[in-house]
C-alpha cells in the first residue's frame, strides 16, 4: 500500500523537508507539497528587500524549480488540520489527505492584543511584506522634507527589527532621502537575551547608522499616526513595521492535538512527533523538545535548517516502522547585518567571540548562500552572494 505524505509550507521547515524526503521516499510512498505561495524565499535575508527589491530575484525561488518532478505541489492556504480522518483543508474548502503529515507552516506576527496595533503596523512574514514596506517607506519619503522628514518606527528589536531598521537607513542614505528612523523595544537592550558584547556592537551599529534606539518600555497601543510607549511617550510616525513576535499558525489552533496555550505553536517531542503519532511539525510552527532543558528550540532559521532533514528522515523511517532519530539543535553561532555591516557572535570554527567589520558580512554572505545552493544549487548561490 503506498502512504501519502503531505508537507505544509514552503519556508526553510517545508523546503528542507521536502528536500529530504525526495531523496529517502521510495515507490511505496507519495509525497504532496503544500503551500500558500508558489516560491520559496529566503526569508533571513527578506529585510534586503526594504531598501532594494531588486534583490527578491536572487532571494526567491518557484516550487517548480525546487521540488522533484515526482512531487505533487498544491497552492492554497492550510484552514484546517482533521486528525481523526487524516485530511488538511484548504481555503477553497479543497481537501489533501494524508498518512502522514509534516507540519511547517510557519508562524503569524503576534501583535498581543495592542490596541490598534493589528490594524496600523506592517509585518514582515513573507515576500509581499518586504516590498510593501519598501513602498510605504518610498511613499513617506516623497513626502516629506529636511524640515518635516518622514518617521519610520520599527517595533521589537529582534533579529528582524534590527535588520529592518538596518536597511530602512541604508536606503535614507542611499537615496539621500529625509527620513528617521526609531527602533522600539520593550526590554532594556537590543537583540534581548543575547550576549552584552553583542547588544553593545549592535547598539553602536544602529547609533551609528543614525537609528534612534528606544528601550526599557513596551508599546501600549497605536492610531493612526501614533505610537504610544510606556506610561507617558508618544512616538509620531509616518511608517510603522511591526517585528515584535510570534504566535503559531491559525490552522494549528483547530487541529486536535497538544499545543502550547499561550502561543499556539504545535508541541513536539525531540523526534517532532506531536500527540498524534501521524502529525509531525517542525520550524516555527512547533515548540520541539530539547534534551536537558525546559526551553524548546529557538524559531530560528538555522534551527530550522537543521530541523527539516531530521524530520524528513523520521517520516521515512516511520513509514518503514524504524526507531526515529532525536534531533538536538546545534548553535553554530549568530550573524545578524545592520545595512552593509554586520555583527558575528560565537560563530562555530572562530576563536573569537563577537566581532563585526568584513569578516563578519562575508560570513553572513556565505551562509545565505550555503542554503540556497542547497535548495537551488550553485549558480543561484553564486548570483545571490554579492546582495547578502
């Protein structure tokens, strides 16, 4: 009896899955791809975007081109997930059944109930979020004046908050246009959590490209032209991206199994197997076990890179009803840009700890392209590296 196995989303979990399971499902077996778009986009370097969309040719890449003739691609968005009859339910009411299904729809920007925050902030989850912050950017630009520039607000000061106000600078300068730029985060220091050393080189990056770095409150709502931060400040804006976090995806809080009460991201044992022995997830959409630790893996690109060839591997193997591998994420370091510069922190193989200047963006550089050699092969690789 051949099993049908089904693969939700295109992003690094989806994409690095499919990869894996193209080379280790064999004739017993069909593999069905689906995704709400029909590209795959290199979504760690989707802040290049804000300042040049030209780049989205060398970041982007159509299904067709990825994926095995033998595999089955269908476009549509996941609204539904039936444990009990083995079924994904699409948008167009459409059905894909399964034996087994691989979770990896990504994740939604959370915007914790903040007053207007939804209806006001541009996000940046996906293509079309890139270049539509380009334009509302451009737009504010063509606005304004030396006298009255524009004022773009960026929230969260995460990896995805701090390279968009990288780029929204390096385009202010690039285009000598008349624009501020405000960065807002709510615990006292950028890229929280992290190392001091790294908060400290970020922090004068961003000082240096001119980014107005706000800390230490939380926004508390937003209008139309205003956003309102901690007890009494008031940060006017022009364009507001909104980079403050993340929940899981929609069709994950009605399937029938175990997911975490406060971000409905899909829980996963290290083997991402979730409570249903037929549903595997993997990448943002999932809180995966690590060993060791109370804290699942981190929602990271490089986490799910890593991920999605275990978890490709583990549906094979149960399908040949063998043992499933543990996966126990390995930080091989962090790379995060600010405009042309960058910052590297505890990079595996580099005898020091943080340090920043050319070294830095080469390796960002070759990172990006390392995957996409991976998805793609070596003349896209090739053709994206001088825009990372």
């Amino acid at each position: 009896m051949t099993a049908d196995v089904v693969v939700l989303g295109s992003g690094y979990a989806g994409t690095g899955a499919v990869k894996r399971l193209e080379g280790e499902l064999d004739d017993g077996a069909d593999l069905t791809w689906v995704s709400d778009v029909d590209h795959h986009l290199v979504l760690h370097e989707s802040h290049r975007l804000i300042r040049d969309p030209s780049v989205a040719e060398k970041i982007t890449f159509d299904v067709a081109d990825v994926k095995a003739p033998d595999t089955r691609f269908v476009q549509g968005r996941v609204t539904d997930i039936d444990a009990a009859d083995r079924t994904v339910t699409l948008a167009d009411d459409a059905t894909v059944p399964y034996d087994y299904l691989l979770v990896g729809i990504g994740s939604r920007t959370a915007f914790f109930g903040i007053d207007g925050l939804r209806t006001h902030a541009l996000p940046l989850k996906g293509l079309e979020d890139a270049l539509d912050i380009h334009e509302a950017v451009v737009a504010a630009a063509r606005e304004a004046s030396r006298s009255d520039p524009a004022r773009v607000v960026v929230g969260g000061a995460g990896l995805s908050g701090i390279q968009s106000a990288g780029e929204v600078a390096a385009y202010r300068d690039g285009h000598r246009a008349p624009i501020e730029v405000h960065l807002v985060e709510g615990l006292d220091d950028v890229l929280p959590h992290s190392d001091p050393a790294v908060q400290s080189k970020l922090r004068a990056l961003l000082e240096d490209s001119d980014v107005e770095i706000h800390t230490g409150e939380f926004v508390g709502a937003v209008d139309a032209d205003t956003v309102y931060v901690g007890e009494d400040a008031e940060l006017l804006y022009d364009v507001l991206v909104w980079t403050g976090g993340i929940t899981g995806p929609e069709a994950a809080e009605r399937a029938d199994v175990e997911t975490d009460e406060r971000s409905h991201r899909l829980e996963a044992a290290a083997d991402f197997r979730t409570s249903d022995d037929r549903i595997f997830a993997v990448g943002d959409a999932a809180l995966v076990e690590q060993a060791d630790t109370d804290r699942p893996a981190p929602p990271t690109a490089q986490a799910a890179w890593q991920a999605a060839e275990v978890a490709g591997g583990n549906i094979a193997r149960a399908i040949r009803g063998q043992s499933l591998r543990k996966w126990e994420y390995d930080d091989k370091g962090t790379l995060i840009s600010v405009g042309d510069d960058a910052v590297a922190h505890d990079v595996a193989g580099v005898p020091v700890d943080t340090f920043g200047g050319y070294a830095a963006k080469a390796l960002k550089k070759t990172v990006a392209a390392r995957w996409i050699r991976t998805v793609n092969g070596f003349a896209d690789a090739a053709k994206a590296f001088p825009d990372m």
